[in-house]
C-alpha cells in the first residue's frame, strides 16, 4: 500500500504545488488523477515513487518512508512512465530498450529475453523489436516507454498522460491492459486530461486544483458535476453533456460513457417508436 | 483567376522511405489544398501523417535522410530543390510539446528569434513581434520566461513565434495533447481567429475529432502512409463511418452513439458530429 499523510510540498522557488494530501493506493486500485495544468499532478505523481520528498507529511511505500529508503528501491515496486517519452529513451532498439530495466535489477538473460518478447507483444510492438526507438512514431515511442516500464511488474503503476498520441485503437488496447493490470492485483494510477478515456473506463477519479485534491469518487458522478469540472479546468464527456441536455424526458443525468447511454437510449427510442404506432 | 482561391499546397504521387526504416513512412500521396482552408489530418498512430507535415515544410528531405519520389509544392516552391530557410518562412510548424520549442530567456525574445535569423530590419522585426504577441494574445506575457508559462500559454507563445515569420501554411500537429480540455478548445479557437484575420491555411494533426470538427471543414485521413478518404468532414465522417472507426479514428463520442442507434433501426439520417445537434434530433423523437 502507497499512503500519503497529509502531504504538502513547495518548490524552492516558493511555488506551492501540493497542500495537504491525504490519499491511499492499494492492489486492485485504479484511480485517474485529473486536473488543469499546473494543478499538481505530476508533482504528485512523482512523490509516489520518491522521485520528489514531500516538505510536509509524509508518504509511505509498502510501510517504508520515501525519504528513507533510495529511489532505486522504490522503483522496483513503483514504476513511473512519463509524459515525454523522449526523457526516457536512450537504446538502440526496442529490445534493448525494453531489456534495460530489467538487466539493471539483475535478473537472468533468459529472463530478460522471455519478459521483453512478452511485453512487446502485449502492446504490439513485435514488429518493432530489432527497430531504433527514434524511427517510430511519437505514439509508439510512448508505447515502448510504457513497455520498459511494465517489463519491470512493478506492483504500483503510474501513467503521466498515457493516452497522448494514442488513436482509437491503441486507447482500447492500453484500456484492456490496465483492466487486466488491476484484476491482477496490481495498483494503476494515470494522471490524464483525457475525460473521454476517463468516462470510458470508470476509474475512482481524484480531481486537483491548485494542489488540492477538490473532489473524489466514481468518474461518472464527479465527471458530470458541471461546477467541479469546470473548476479543474477540464469539459464534460460528451455524453454527459448530451444527457444533461436530455433529462427532461425523464433519462439521468450521471451518464458519460457510450455504452450505458445506448442502453437508456434504446429503451426511451423503442418507447417512443411504440407511442407513435399506436396513436397512428 | 484573381479571386479563386489558390492551391498552396500540392503533392504529386508523394512518397518517402526514412534510411534504416523497412517500408515507406508515406507513398502515393495526391493532395492539394487551398488558400485558407482548415484541414483535420488524421489516421491511426504511425499512418505517416507527421512524415507528411515534415514534407510541408521541408524537415524531409532537408533534415531526414532517405528516399523521396514524387513531387511536392508549397506556395509555388518545390521543396526538393529550395532550401529550407526559404520553407520555413512560409510553414510554420507548431509541434506537440510546446517545451520543445520554447528556448529563449523572454517570450519576446523567443518570438524574435526566427524574424532575427531572417536578417530583417530592428524596425521590422520589433514591428513583426508586437503584431504576433498581438493577435495570440501573449502580450501580457511578453518579459516572462517561457518555463514560467502554462502549458496553454507556452503553446499560444509557439503560435507568435511562427506567425512572427509571416507564413502562409501552419502546421499544428497534435497541439493540445499536453493541454488540459479548456486550455485546448482556447488554443484552437485562436488558431482558427489566425485563419480568418490573415487568411492562412492552417492544418492540424489530431486523434480527437471533436476537439476540432468545430473548425475544421475538411479531413483527410491516413493509413499506412497513404491518403484512404479525403472530403467535407461530416460528409466524410456519415458516408465512411465505418472505414474510419475500423481505423481507429478518434470518432465523436455522439457519432458513435448515433452509429450503433442507426444500426439498432431506432434513428434515422446523418450522423452528428457536436451534442447540441445530437440532442435536439433525439429529444425530438423522443418528445413524440
């Protein structure tokens, strides 16, 4: 379990990104962390695996204080991929890209060799393998980052903004594969903007503003409170704003995903379609 | 003639192979665009749509070894043949990451910094900087450093620094990506104000339809380095629905609830791009 106890934490340039912070993250969990820009998100990010030490509180990985233990032991357990790709890839190849981590916590050749084809091919980049990191798209880079990250199974997992310069397809694909992730025991937190992928995957959503965590809970109650998610800056899913718009005809108002409003749809529309036979 | 709007951009069987890479980034490319016109190009990651933004302002061949057919002209110039200096000053290319771009220790110094390498007169160049602060609103912004910025900000700093060199083309790929959902709709709100106030073609490069069906009239979309539809968007997006969701397209949230209603027989007619219409046609039918 990650715990952070009333955390607050300031640059030295005397900006203040995060106050009081009080959050827990355990196996199973998967949380979207969303937010304007510059509301802390990525500070926040980077205290879960010690990267930052918070100036007040504290934060506690598996029982152990971050500013006690070293950030190389921490990642074992949290593995943070972050928004830019690019901060992150130095290799030759995908492989080796993706064998880097793992070499570093000293596990066998084999054993490198065996995670790297399993995890390539779980975010379909086999075809990549022996190709240069810098020839790929800005997408697939981002996946290959991802990749050298997950090889690692660490039990904690952050995503800073993983659905950029993903299309339709690779979003379903990554949305498949933090299911499987969290009903495997693992935590998932991603830090997004994207309130499309949000809605879709009903992650628990903590919203920030102004490093304060304004609102928690299921994405599509917090997701379709107008005033919450204009404050952190973000809009509603389109679907909530097309059932706000409908709820005169007696359909509720916390849908955001396509699936649920199909269904009430489909039942309203067949109603509907029943009155006019019959009154014709 | 003298009215028509003018092709700026045309691309005869445009194609390119990057050194090292085992199939062509883009080939077979057939396109031309006009004067002002906002164009949504899109298609799955890796499809070639960023190579092909390259092209537009040279960064291919000049900067990226490889192989390169066919022909591509940019405001009258051939981009093999011209250099990129000369390119540059008609494309403007604003990319994903506004960090990327950003350098200089003022954002009016960072916005100089093209018309300063063009060799122009202080005069002009002063004159140049206020008008792009101007019109993108950085004005305010003007002796902070860039790293002070917000993502919206630093991006909206970007726009003036490639307006400052007076293009006829911008380039915008994937622009908002980093920007929050607000912060994005005002960065594409004031590119399309650029549009109508000067009269530049403006492409951008974008997964998420929504984001920009609002200003964009025509689409292209890409696969496998080449173009697979091309046309009005909305037009586009109700006669190819399912060509361009079986790519991955970032399809409407509503246009993909009207879609499956279609196929359950409950809705009839064009699928919508934007809720407002989205609701007005459903509480229509259901208030019957």
């Amino acid at each position: 379990m990650i715990t952070l106890e009333k955390v607050s934490f300031t640059y030295r340039s005397g900006q203040r990104a995060l106050q009081d912070i009080d959050l827990n993250l355990e196996g199973g969990d998967f949380i979207a962390i969303m937010g304007e820009n510059g509301a802390g998100k990525t500070t926040l990010a980077k205290h879960l695996n010690g990267l930052l030490k918070p100036s007040q509180g504290r934060v506690l990985v598996d029982g152990d204080d971050t500013r006690k233990v070293s950030v190389a032991r921490l990642s074992r357990k949290v593995g943070l991929v972050f928004q830019n790709p690019d901060h992150l890839l130095f290799s030759e190849t995908v492989k080796d890209e993706v064998a880097f981590g793992l070499k570093n916590f000293g596990f066998a050749p084999e054993v490198v060799h065996n995670q790297v084809i399993r995890t390539l091919e779980a975010l379909g980049l086999s075809e990549y393998a022996e190709t240069s990191p810098f020839l790929l798209s800005g997408g697939e880079r981002k996946r290959v980052a991802l990749a050298a990250i997950l090889a690692t199974e660490p039990d904690y997992l952050i995503l800073d903004e993983p659905t950029i310069g993903q299309d339709y397809q690779q979003k379903e694909r990554l949305r498949n594969f933090i299911l499987q992730l969290y009903s495997q025991g693992k935590a998932v937190v991603m830090i997004t903007h994207d309130v499309e992928f949000v809605a879709e995957s009903n992650p628990k959503v903590i919203l920030l503003s102004q490093g304060r965590i304004v609102a928690q809970g299921p994405a599509d109650s917090v997701l379709s409170k107008d005033e919450l998610v204009k404050k952190a800056s973000l809009v509603r899913p389109q679907m909530s704003r097309l059932f706000g718009e409908l709820t005169k005809y007696g359909l509720p108002s916390d849908v955001v995903d396509v699936h649920r409003a199909r269904i009430l749809l489909e039942e309203k529309l067949s109603e509907a379609k029943v009155r006019v036979a019959q009154n014709s | 003639m003298a009215n028509a709007p003018r092709e700026i951009i045309i691309a005869k069987n445009l194609g390119f192979q990057y050194v090292g890479a085992r199939r062509a980034a883009i080939q077979g490319i057939d396109l031309s665009i006009r004067e002002d016109e906002f164009i949504l190009l899109t298609g799955p990651s890796g499809c070639g749509k960023t190579s092909l933004c390259r092209c537009l302002n040279g960064l291919i061949p000049n900067f990226y070894q490889g192989e390169w057919t066919g022909e591509l002209l940019v405001d009258g110039l051939s981009v093999t043949t011209q250099l990129t200096s000369e390119l540059s000053r008609r494309v403007g290319y604003v990319f994903q990451n506004p960090e990327n771009q950003l350098f200089a220790l003022t954002v009016e110094k960072d916005i100089a910094f093209g018309p300063e390498n063009l060799g122009l007169s202080r005069e002009e160049i002063r004159q140049r900087v206020d008008e792009a602060m101007n019109v993108t609103g950085t004005l305010p912004l003007r002796d902070l450093a860039p790293y002070e910025l917000s993502g919206g900000q630093q991006q909206r700093v970007a726009l003036a620094g490639v307006l400052a060199m007076k293009p006829s083309v911008i380039v915008l790929d994937e622009p908002t990506s980093f920007l929050d959902p607000r912060t994005a709709e005002e960065v594409m709100r004031a590119t399309d104000d650029l549009r109508r106030e000067l009269g530049l073609t403006i492409v951008v490069v974008e997964h998420r339809l929504d984001l920009v069906a609002r200003y964009a009239e025509r689409i292209v979309v890409m696969d496998a380095g080449k173009i697979v539809a091309d046309g009005d968007l909305e037009e586009t997006l109700d006669e190819k629905f399912d060509l361009l969701a079986g790519l991955g397209v970032g399809i409407p949230r509503v246009s993909l609830l009207w879609a499956a209603l279609r196929r359950d027989g409950l809705v009839s007619g064009k699928v919508p791009t934007r809720v407002e219409d989205a609701a007005s046609s459903l509480g229509g039918m259901m208030s019957q």
